[in-house]
C-alpha cells in the first residue's frame, strides 16, 4: 500500500497542517513500541467511514497502513469522535475473501489532537488478552502507555537523536519528578542487579539508587533531553533522558539505560589494532627510505651514466612505494586519499627531476577517493612513472608547462564501476614511434602490467594538441569510495 503522506492525502479531509503531525508522530511508533513493551498503532478515520491503522514493526520502521471497515458504534470511532481516552476491551475483525479473523485486546487508546483542540487520530497501546488480568495490572499499564504517549506527543522536537537507536533490549525506566520509579522493564532489573540497585525498582527512588543521576534531574527541571555515557566499574552505560510534561506542574521522565559495554570493547580493540597497522607502515616506509638511501650510495660511486640512471629511477620507484606507507601511517585505518599521493608524489618528482628554472604546475581536479594501501601502492608506482615521464620527455627541454590530473567515477559498458584517472599535459606530445617505444622501455611495461594485471584495468594513450592525454580505467571493487567534490 502507499506511504502515510500520500494516503493521509488522498483518504482523509485533513488540513496539510494536521497531515503533518499525524507525519511526525507515525516515526515515533517504534520508540513507543520499544518503550512501552506493548502493541502500539496509529488510527486515522478515511472521508468515507473506513478505519486507516499502521503499527511499529520490530524493525523499527511504521508498518503499511491498512484500511479497515470498522462499525459507527465501534469503541474506536467513538473514541475518535468524542476525542476522550479509552481503556478496555477492544475486538478487531479482520476479512479476507476467505476468513473472518477475530482478535481482542485490552486497549489504551488516547487522542491526537491538533492545535485547535481537534482530535485528527489516535494511537492505541494494545496488549494480547490473557487469562491473567486484574485492576492492578490494567492501573499499572495505563501508567506506561499514558507515559510512553506522552513521550511520544510532546517530543524533544530539536532532539531528534534522543529517539534513535532504542529498543526493547535496552532498560526503560519512567519516574514521577519525586524520583519515584513506576516503571522498570526486564532489561531495567537486570542492569540493576549488574549494578547493585535495589531489585525492586518500582516503588523505590531513582536518586537514592547508584545511578549517576545529577544531570538527568536537571533534564527533568530545564525539560531538556540528554545523553550522555556513565562507567560503572567495567560497564559502560548509555543514559538516554526524555523529560515527559503532564501539565503545568506535573512531570515525569522517561530514562533509557543501553548497555555499550561491548561497544567500547570493541572500540578499545580497534583502536589497537590501527595503532598496529599505523606502525607497521611507519617500519616500511622507514625500511624503503633506507634501501633507496643505498642504492643512492651506489650511484654516487658509479662511473656510468647508464647505472646512474637505472639506480635514480629505482629510487624514484621505491620512495613512490614509501610515500603510500607514510600516509597511511597518519590514517586510522589502513586506506589512504588518492588526492595525498597524487600531489605529494608530485611535489617528490618535481623536486628530484626537475630544473631550477623550470615551471610546471600540476592541477588535481575531480573527486576524492580513499582506497586501500595495497592498491594505493600499484597506483602509486603507475603515477611515478608517467610523472617521470613529464619531467624526462614531455617538458624536457621547456621552462613552462601545465599538468592536469582528473579523477572521476564512470561506468563501464560492462556495466562495472570504474575509478578513471585522466592526465593531461601540454608538453611535446607523443613521438610517432610511440608504439615501439613502449615494447623497449621498462617503464612503460611497468604501467601497462601494474594497470592490467594489478589493477583490473585498461590504459590509453593520445597526442592532443601539442601535449599528452592519458586515460586510466580501473576496477573499483570494494575497495574504493568517494571522500568528497573538491
């Protein structure tokens, strides 16, 4: 069936503005549900007589609103006429082509009116009838679903966080302003006994408890919601306060205790662990710094130039390799931006291969992107050797150049993700034997393998102009995601 906008709409002679409140309270139908431990469900009455009902899923998403034929003299429509609360029994039909079902339930039914004192549809708080039942448990019940409606009709409207993330899992305390608790779920006496709180709970004051509860009376008299995270010895609590206004002067308060325990355990552990990995590259990039200050010493104590040249690009390789370790190292995980290698590796080159005369600027455009170290690495070694190949061929004998470097995502005609990295330069362009080149040079063979073999990718290669354009597809797999548009 269609969503709650578009049949309040089309179903009911309600104004936009009352549309919207029966709106807003339809997204807290999981908080009462989780609150209250009970069946809760919206009622609106359709122009032409039929019942309009949605419930909370355990999912905590609204069910699909349903459409009802429900008698005039049905205690809901009553209900929804008079605009007066209801408590009692309530028999709901449900037809079929083929079956007639019959439920009954004992229901708490109160009135949602708009501002002018109309009432434009009602939540129910509904429970299974059972063979155990008496005057104590129906107070004891009209106490949590006055209080849980409560909390859902006047809500902390500039809070929406206080309503998020809340189960029947957690422990769900109401309190009068006194301290007197009225109200403790399974979850609730549970905590309690972890804590050394008086098992009782109900009947008992939440300020002479062990909880640490300076913060949640001043939520209570500033009717301002909080949340804020206690350790008790080893447990770590998730206080979540939602003041609930009766009246001018009567108030209660709704507390919500989430054990996050494990959490923060896991937090902990993570935390070691990308202490670990931060440390490792930190080792790595130190070990390759140290093999390309070697192969450094060998090149300086070599009479050919040929050596000389084979050592430097070697060394250009492996400080490119380093370069992915030592940005890693200052992430918290093990992934690293695009952008950071791209232009550290630039600024790298630009030093190592280029004139004190020259200026060749380099323009990073397009999206972001984080990707693992490990294929950071193969990117990385790609990116070393077609900057080389600017400083060494393209703007060999230039002073003045321009390099422009796009990332952007495409998809393929395979219908693949792809990450393209597009270069741009405006030096001497392609030579005509380019082709051939690429068979005899060592660097050109180590782009080509890195991006087909490494990195599931494609790479193309054209003169434009008087410069280059080269034209990188790549895979992107699971590894990827986009940082931002800058």
């Amino acid at each position: 069936m269609a969503s709650w906008k578009d049949i309040l709409d089309k179903e009911t002679d309600l104004y936009p503005t009352q549309q919207a409140l029966l709106l807003q309270f339809s997204q807290r139908l999981s908080f009462g549900k989780a609150i209250s431990e009970q069946g809760v469900s919206l009622l609106v009455q359709a122009k032409d007589g039929h019942l309009l009902l949605s419930g909370a899923l355990d999912s905590g998403h609204t069910g699909m609103v349903q459409k009802y034929e429900v008698p005039m003299n049905h205690p809901i429509q009553e209900m929804l006429r008079s605009g007066k609360p209801y408590t009692g029994l309530m028999d709901w039909e449900e037809r079929t082509d083929t079956d007639i079902t019959k439920e009954s339930y004992h229901a708490y039914v109160y009135p949602i009116v708009d501002n002018g004192g109309k009432c434009i549809g009602a939540c129910a708080f509904t429970n299974p009838v059972s063979e155990v039942y008496s005057s104590r448990y129906d107070e004891f019940m009209s106490i949590v679903s006055q209080t849980a409606f409560q909390g859902m009709l006047v809500p902390q409207l500039q809070q929406p966080e206080l309503y998020e993330g809340i189960s029947i899992l957690d422990g769900i305390l109401f309190f009068e302003q006194d301290g007197t608790i009225l109200y403790a779920n399974r979850a609730a006496k549970k905590l309690g006994d972890i804590l050394g709180i008086d098992r009782r709970l109900q009947g008992t004051s939440i300020y002479s408890s062990t909880l640490k509860v300076g913060r949640i009376k001043k939520a209570l008299e500033d009717r301002v919601g909080t949340i804020d995270e206690e350790l008790y010895g080893d447990i770590a609590l998730r206080q979540v306060m939602i003041p609930v206004v009766l009246g001018v002067k009567w108030k209660r308060g709704i507390l919500v205790l989430q054990d996050k325990t494990e959490l923060r355990k896991r937090d902990q552990e993570l935390l070691v662990k990308n202490s670990v990995i931060k440390e490792v590259h930190h080792r790595v990039k130190n070990n390759l710094q140290s093999v390309a200050g070697l192969l450094r010493m060998q090149s300086r104590r070599s009479s050919s130039d040929d050596v000389k040249q084979a050592l430097q690009d070697s060394i250009h390789r492996i400080e490119s390799m380093a370069l992915v370790h030592e940005i890693v190292s200052n992430f918290d995980e093990d992934y690293v931006a695009l952008r950071s290698i791209i232009e550290e590796l630039w600024r790298l080159l630009r030093q190592g291969l280029g004139a004190s005369d020259q200026r060749i600027d380099m323009e990073c455009i397009g999206e972001d992107m984080i990707m693992s170290s490990h294929k950071a690495s193969y990117v990385s070694l790609v990116l070393n050797e077609l900057f080389s190949n600017l400083f060494k061929h393209a703007f060999k004998d230039r002073t003045e150049g321009q390099v422009q470097v796009e990332v952007r995502e495409v998809m393929s005609q395979e219908n693949r993700d792809m990450l393209h990295i597009i270069i741009r330069d405006t030096g001497c362009g392609l030579p005509e034997d380019f082709e051939d080149t690429r068979q005899r040079r060592l660097g050109l063979q180590i782009i080509d393998n890195l991006v087909r073999n490494e990195l599931d990718g494609t790479i193309a290669w054209a003169s434009q102009g008087t410069g280059t354009v080269v034209d990188i597809w790549i895979h992107k797999g699971e590894e990827y995601a986009r940082l931002s548009s800058r």
